[in-house]
C-alpha cells in the first residue's frame, strides 16, 4: 500500500519505517524542514533500539522517504496516519490544534478515497471533529479511524513489529477491511486485531495508560508504608506480582513516572472526565502521589545532610524518564537536579543516551561526566534515577574510591540493601530498609 505518515516523532518515525518494513511504499511528513532534511540525510533524530538498522534498509530500498511538502506527501496515500503532538494544556486538556489543522489541509488536498488514521493519543470525540473539518473541505469519499499506538519507548519497534494487540475504531466496513490487511503480517501468531467504535478506541488509550500510571502511583503508595512499618517493598511486590489478577509489570516503586504518555494521559483523561461533569478521584490521586515521589526523593537528601546541601557536589545517573531512550520530557531527573541547583549544589551528570537532551534544558548549570566513573569523582553522593542495565553491577570498589563518602540515594532499587551495608555504604533506596554500613 502507499501511506503518509503526518508527524515524525516517536510514533510517526516508528509506525513509518516499520510499515515500510513489511513492504508498504511510506513517505513521513513534517513541517519541521531541519528534521526533514536531516532524515532524508540519514539522520535519526531520536535513540529507539532496533529501529536504525530497519530506518537505513527501507531508505535503501526506496520504501521510506520524507518530506515537507504535505500535497507531495499524501498525493499517492491510500492511508494517511496523524501521528501529531497533543501536548497538555494549562488544564490538563490535550492540544488537538496540529491534528485538527492538519486535517484541514488534508481536506483541501484528498483526490479518491482515502482513510485517515488517529495514531495520535487523542481524547474522545476528536474523530468526529476531523471527520467533520475534512467533510467541509472535499466532496470525496474518506473514513476517520481512531487506531491508538501502543508503543513503549526503548521496545517501539518489536511492539510495532509483534503488538499484543490492535485498536481499530471505525464504523466503516471498508476502512476496516483495508486496516485489516495492512495489519495482518504484524498478527501472524495469533494476537487479536480487535474492532470496536471510534470513541471506545478513543478512550481505550487512555484507560489503558492511566491503568498502568496507578499500578506505578500505588506501589510507591505501599513503598511508604513499608519504610513505616518496617517492611521491604520488594517481597511486597513478589507477593503481589505472583497473582495472575495483579501481574508482575509496574509494580517497582521508584522516584515517579514521567515520560510523553503517562503524565500527558492521566491529566487528559482526568480533565475529559471534568468536561463530562465526573470527578475521577482515583486519576487524581495518581497525580499527586507522582509529584509527591519526586519530592520525597530530595526530601530524602536534604534530611541527610540537616538541610545543609549548599556547596555539596552530587552525581546523578539517569537522566532520561526510563532505560533505552534519549527522552527526558516529564524525567523526574528534571525536577531533582532543578531542586538540588535552587540548594547551591554542585550536579554532575551522566546518561548513557539523554545527555544532549538534558544540555538543552540545564546548559552550562551542570558538569556532563564523560562516563559513570568520572560523574561520581570527588562527589559527596550518588543520586541514581533511571534505571539503566550499565548501572545495575557497577564496580563498588571503583565507585568507593571516587566518592568521597559512600552514600547512594537509589530512585530505582537497583541494589540489595544488605550487600551495601556489608560494604559500608549508606544506601537510602524506596521502601526498604535503610543500609547504614558506616563505621
């Protein structure tokens, strides 16, 4: 088939190349004509696993171009997928004007008949508004499907590649027969393409996040109350995670989520839910739990050091919200390193990945370290806030002579408390017993 994929960030780059990687012809678009250029130079403006080695073969083979001509882009397109930012307003509600101007000049330019996907994460009843801002500018034939990403960054292209499954919305027997065949290589083993209404697959994106966000907000909820009643929070989480009805995943408490979709999703929701004259108490808790784990973790820092953080060098590794991605946005690295700079501290930083992108935000503010090691040399403490597989068995020898003092405050849980106390560490992790190994 011949698509056009409106919007080049995570998920239009993603959901692209990997429809390009089963044989479609795809052209992506983007009015950002710098980004453009550089794709079309071979340039991937974002670090996603897996996804350069399929990014330069399509390109090879012609099956994945770009451009920042929309009439060129979509001239050919028998599918044309909004993969467009929705970023939250000041009230939580999502931006929909890329995606509704976007449809706009679809409209003017559609020549046969033509499906347009919603790839973006979008509130219910955005697809009535592209259907009908599309209607006022053509008479010919289209359908508005709502087929909402569920795309984890860091694992973006095997969850393309080898989904759990399929939203399709759409009323329209002919656009679901076509989204049909374009998704039947990527379901060979058996994983459902499930079709329902435009307005349940609208909402099922966000029911389906904001689920996840409070399984994260609930666990650090009980991480609080094992550090109370002298519990450990991992043994919590085996117990639970063993049930079928719970589920292993998202139970690690941790400094918070952040992330494009979490943070973004939960607000968005909860506003829709203000906008139809219904409070959800439990999505604003979510939120308030998440704010509270960023701030507990400097509360945490601050507690040690009697309040006295003025003139103290801290290393942080982890600057990017989650492992195997360059991306910061929502990081509670952002909120940390902000509240240590406003202390007088000195921060030192490393990330295997996001270091460029947090350069942007913190400029000269902060000293980049050239690796793990060279971060930590001469610091008072380590502050670790993404948990990524380098810093998991790191060389405790190697770090103990580079601090000054062996003190790690852990965001993450990465080591076992007992094995730091027995190597004279203080370790202050999330819900478990402090490890106070000092002589």
């Amino acid at each position: 088939m011949n698509i056009a994929v409106v919007g080049t960030g995570y998920v239009g780059l993603v959901t692209g190349t990997c429809l390009a990687e089963t044989g479609n012809k795809v052209t992506c678009i983007d009015i950002d004509l710098e980004k453009v250029e550089k794709l079309n130079q071979g340039i991937i403006p974002i670090y996603e696993p897996g996804l350069e080695a399929l990014f330069y073969r399509n390109i090879a083979h012609k099956r994945l171009s770009f451009t920042s001509n929309l009439e060129e882009g979509i001239k050919d397109a028998s599918i044309i997928f909004l993969a467009l930012p929705t970023p939250p307003g000041e009230d939580g509600s999502a931006d929909l004007s890329y995606v509704l101007k976007a449809a706009a000049d679809i409209g003017k330019l559609l020549a046969d008949y033509t499906i347009i996907v919603d790839k973006s994460t979008v509130p219910v009843g955005t697809a009535d508004k592209v259907q009908e801002i599309i209607a006022r500018h053509t008479d010919v034939e289209f359908d508005v499907v709502s087929n909402p990403e569920f795309l984890r960054e860091g694992v973006a292209v095997d969850d393309f590649m080898r989904p759990d499954r399929i939203v399709i919305g759409s009323a329209s027997e002919k656009a679901r027969n076509i989204m049909a065949e374009l998704y039947a290589p990527y379901v060979r083993q058996g994983n459902p393409v499930i079709f329902m209404d435009v307005r349940s697959a609208e909402l099922t994106k966000y029911a389906a996040n904001s689920f996840l966000a409070t399984k994260i907000s609930f666990m650090n909820e009980i991480a609080h109350l094992c550090e109370r009643l002298d519990a450990n929070v991992d043994m919590v989480r085996l117990g639970m995670g063993s049930d079928p009805r719970s589920g292993k995943r998202f139970l690690f408490p941790g400094v918070g989520f952040g992330g494009s979709c979490f943070p973004k999703d939960v607000k968005a929701l909860a506003r829709s839910a203000v906008e139809c004259d219904y409070q959800f108490k439990i999505l604003e808790a979510v939120m308030e739990v998440n704010a509270f784990q960023r701030s507990h973790f400097v509360r945490a820092i601050r507690r040690f050091y009697n309040g006295q953080l003025h003139g103290k060098r801290i290393a942080v590794w982890g600057l990017s919200f989650k492992p195997e991605t360059d991306d910061i946005r929502e990081a509670p690295s952002i909120y940390v390193i902000a509240e240590l700079l406003r202390e007088g501290v000195t921060v030192v930083v490393y990330d295997p990945e996001a270091m460029q992108n947090i350069r942007s935000v913190f400029g000269d503010k902060l000293i980049y370290g050239a690796d793990q090691y060279e971060a930590i040399l001469g610091a008072d403490a380590l502050a670790i806030l993404t948990e990524w597989p380098v810093f998991r068995a790191p060389d405790f020898e190697a770090m103990a002579a580079s601090l000054k003092e062996k003190i790690i405050f852990d965001g993450r849980n990465l080591y076992d408390p007992e094995r730091m106390e027995a190597q004279g560490y203080y370790y202050w992790s999330i819900g478990r017993r402090l490890a106070d190994g000092r002589s």
